[in-house]
C-alpha cells in the first residue's frame, strides 16, 4: 500500500510523530507521536487546502511517498461507526485516536476524512503509530517538489 503526505520541504525527512506531540490533530491530542497520511496525493492536497489562511505564507511543499507492506496490520474507523456531527465534535475523534495511540494494537489507523466523510470512499486518511514497534517497516519511496494550483485561492 502507498501512503502521501503533503509536507513543508524542511520537514519531509521526518518521519518520527513528532507534530502530534506538539499539537492537537482531528484524531489525536497532544503528546501522541502520530503522522497523518492519506491514500492519495489528492486528499492530501484537501486537507492541507482546508488549513491554508494565506498561501504567500507557505513555506515551499513537497509530495512524500511512503510504502507500507501490506501485511502490516491496519484498524478502521468508517464513517458509519460514528454518531452524527462527529465532524464538528474534534474531542470525539480526538478520544478514538488517543485510545487506539495508546493500546499500541496496531500501527496504522485508517480513518474517513472530514473533509469527504463518505461510506465506502476510496480515499481515506491514515494515522501511523510511532510508539508501535512495526512502523520501523513502513519505507519512503520518494519526495517530489509540489505546488498547489494557484486556481485553487
């Protein structure tokens, strides 16, 4: 399985969760050393698009590839399995993210995004676990330069 993250150049290198535990995320609080992944490079051009005030203020982007065996094991949260207005309700995302952070079960967590909270979407973001002892097998493939399309301001 591929896996994208849409990063500031400066820290594409690094892959240790470290933005978690500096900041709260939809799905973690702070002090979890968490990556936030997507499955395709484009919903991670929509999540980053959704924080973005000023685009003359980002720093230069890069596309980060990552590959992840595909026996390493996965939880799933769907859409369903979540009560209605979840979107708006950060601390109950924030509890599931913590809770799976925490058991160490398995060191990716697959979970709808926000922004395309659609049953059954192909597109989905992905959690890594970097306190879970199998993500050492989780390899980037590749960095590449990325512009967002001024069309999109």
């Amino acid at each position: 399985m591929l896996l994208w993250r849409l990063s500031g150049e400066d820290f594409a290198q690094v892959f240790d969760g470290g933005y978690g535990l500096l900041y709260d995320g939809r799905w973690n609080t702070v002090g979890h050393a968490l990556t936030y992944c997507a499955t395709s490079p484009s919903l991670c051009v929509l999540e980053k698009l959704v924080h973005i005030q000023d685009p003359e203020l980002m720093p230069p982007q890069v596309m980060v590839r990552y590959e992840v065996p595909d026996d390493l094991a996965m939880e799933t949260i769907e859409v369903t399995s979540l009560p209605p207005g979840w979107r708006l309700d950060e601390t109950l995302t924030q509890q599931h993210g913590d809770r799976w952070h925490e058991a160490r079960t398995a060191p990716l967590l697959r979970v709808p995004s926000a922004i395309v909270p659609l049953d059954g979407a192909p597109d989905r973001n992905v959690l890594i676990n970097h306190r879970h002892p199998q993500t050492a097998r989780i390899r980037l493939l590749s960095i590449e330069p990325f512009e967002l399309d001024i069309r999109l301001f």
